[in-house]
C-alpha cells in the first residue's frame, strides 16, 4: 500500500496545492480528516484542509516542492519547502510583495486510500519575519 499511499500525498502537494485544484479535497482526505499543525487552526475533513491551503495559495501564490517522500506502515513523510510571493492579505498581513521561502515536514496517517490525519511542522518564525510582521 506504500506506493498507493505516496501517490495519494503526491497528488495533495502537486495537483490539490500547486495546480490549485481544491475540488480534489474529498479524494485525498478522509471525511474526519484531522490537521494537527499548532499555527494553523484548521477545521477537520476536506473542506478545512482546503481553507487552510487558500490562504497561502492566494496569500503568497504559494508553491509546495516536494524535498523528499517515504513511507512506513500507514504514514507518509514529506520534507517539503514553500515558495511564493506575499501577493495577499494572510492572517491580518496585509500583502508587502516580499518573497517567501518556508521548509516543512509533515506526517500524513492514511486510512483506505486517503489521508486521515496530519502533523505538521513548518517554519512559521521566518515566514513571519520575510513578511516583516517580526523583526529578529
């Protein structure tokens, strides 16, 4: 299932988030899909991992690029670094046309073919001080 499983977060990073193809949501995750990510609040199911995705889609024109991809019983690791331009308002910044570059690990838990849960790390530090609402 290891191979079926990566293809399934594969498709959530290149085609749901970098082709902005949102209405894949119901696909790839289940429908009590829950997001574990300690900035980020999120509702569970797909519908909330697609609001969540919006913002930084629209926000800085957001590009997920896939580092590395593996898997190990039900969870699929991805290390994968976020690219964009801060081209819209993202919680409460207003846009600075600043370019944005964030590295990230997430684990997905998978159930029958879609992502069930997901812990995420990401560095929400710097990306807050590139769009310079922090200052070091």
């Amino acid at each position: 299932m290891s191979a079926t499983d990566e293809a399934v977060v594969r498709r959530f990073y290149e085609e749901m988030n970098n082709d902005r193809k949102n209405e894949l949501a119901p696909d790839l995750f289940t429908a009590d899909h829950r997001l574990h990510d300690p900035q980020v609040p999120a509702a569970d199911g797909p519908r909330g991992m697609v609001d969540t995705v919006a913002v930084y889609q629209r926000g800085v024109d957001g590009h997920w690029d896939i580092q590395e991809l593996f898997s190990a019983g039900d969870r699929v690791v991805v290390r994968w670094v976020g690219t964009g331009t801060h081209v819209a308002e993202v919680n409460g910044i207003p846009p600075t046309g600043r370019p944005v570059r964030v590295e990230a690990i997430t684990i997905h838990r998978m159930r029958e073919g879609k992502i069930a849960e997901t812990w995420e790390v990401w560095d929400t530090l710097g990306f807050l001080q590139q769009l310079g609402a922090l200052t070091t």
